[in-house]
C-alpha cells in the first residue's frame, strides 16, 4: 500500500466540502470572533460535533481559536483560502471559454 503526505490543499478542499462547515466559515466571515457555543447554536449540532468540524477546519488552517479564561473565541485565518483560489484561478480559462460559447449561442437563438 503506497503512503502519500496529504498537501495543505486537499486538507482545505476536504474541509470546504462539508456544508456545516462552510457555514462556520460563512458565519465567522459576517461575525468574527464568536465563541464555540455560539458557533453551534444555529446548527442543530452539539458541542462534540462541533468541535469535530472547528478540529477539521483548525487542521485546515482555516481558522484560528484563541482561549480567554473559559471562552473559546473562533476567527478565520485567510491564508489557505488565498491558496485554494490560486489554485482555481488556474483553471478559470477552462470554464470561462466553455461559458463564453454557452453565451454566444444563447444569444444567437434569441436572435
């Protein structure tokens, strides 16, 4: 069986594929700072489960937690999300040419 070292970009496209946790990153996105309690509060999750996506998300580099006495506060960290669209910003001309012809021809039916 081959081993092979998972890159930072898979863990960052694994964790951006769970929508729960696109959600947290949507959430901390519109409210910096939030505490692990009210991270969890609009999901129907409990805190374990939480935790499992913030330790995903942690492992990703995607977020950030800072611990004040009892208070677990939670904040994105931009650096792998900078890479992940890198990444797709190379592939960008593939589908852009197929929706400029998708375009085109919408356009000369309506005509």
């Amino acid at each position: 069986m081959a081993k092979y070292q998972i890159s930072s970009i898979d863990r960052t496209f694994s964790a951006l594929a769970d929508p729960t946790r696109r959600g947290v990153l949507l959430r901390l996105k519109e409210e910096p700072g939030l505490s692990v309690s009210e991270l969890a509060r609009p999901f129907s999750l409990k805190l374990p489960g939480m935790m499992k996506h913030l330790d995903v998300l942690s492992d990703a580099g995607l977020i950030t937690r800072t611990k004040t006495g009892r208070t677990v506060s939670v904040n994105l960290s931009v650096g792998p999300m900078q890479e992940a669209m890198a990444w797709l910003e190379r592939y960008e001309s593939l589908w852009t040419v197929s929706l400029d012809r998708l375009v085109a021809l919408v356009e000369k039916d309506a005509d």
